[in-house]
C-alpha cells in the first residue's frame, strides 16, 4: 500500500533532475551519489504508479506524468522554502 504522503527528499531529486536532465548533475548538485538519486526516483515512480522519466542511455526525458508532478512539486518546494523563511524570525 503506497503512502497518501510524497516525501520531500524524493520531489527534490525528482525536480533536480528534471531541471538538469542527468542523474549524475543531479547527484552533484545534491551532495548525493548517482545511486541514491536513482533509487529516489524509482522509489518515487513505484509510489505513484508511472513513469517519471524515459531513459536512454544516459539521457533522461520527463514523461507527460512527470511534467504534471513537476507542477506540483514547484509549489510545494516552493511553499516549504516559504514556510522555513516565515519561520526563521522565531529563531533567536
């Protein structure tokens, strides 16, 4: 049974990748390894039940699927940035 919940670390490397189409920049740009990035993303597909990405090679292509979650995960990275920011004037 698959969680009603997607988990942040997996949007992240599911919206760096789609941004810079490699699993290996995505990694870079993570301070993850290729594999973790890879995982992620597998996990995040096995979750949902489709396809994120085509793979070829080494080159990646977002699927019509992942084009639609890639919205999604705009705001709610987007809505997570703003929340820590609100947040940070309770800080000392």
């Amino acid at each position: 049974m698959s969680s009603l919940i997607l988990d942040s670390r997996k949007l992240l490397a599911f919206a760096t990748l789609a941004r810079v189409g490699s699993f290996t920049q995505a990694a870079k740009e993570m301070s993850l390894t290729q594999s973790a990035v890879s995982h992620a993303i597998k996990a995040l597909e096995r979750d949902l039940g489709c396809r994120l990405f085509d793979r070829m090679g080494r080159t990646v292509t977002i699927t019509p699927a992942g084009r639609r979650l890639l919205e999604h995960t705009d705001v709610i990275l987007a809505e997570m940035r703003h929340a820590r920011a609100d947040l940070e004037a309770f800080n000392g």
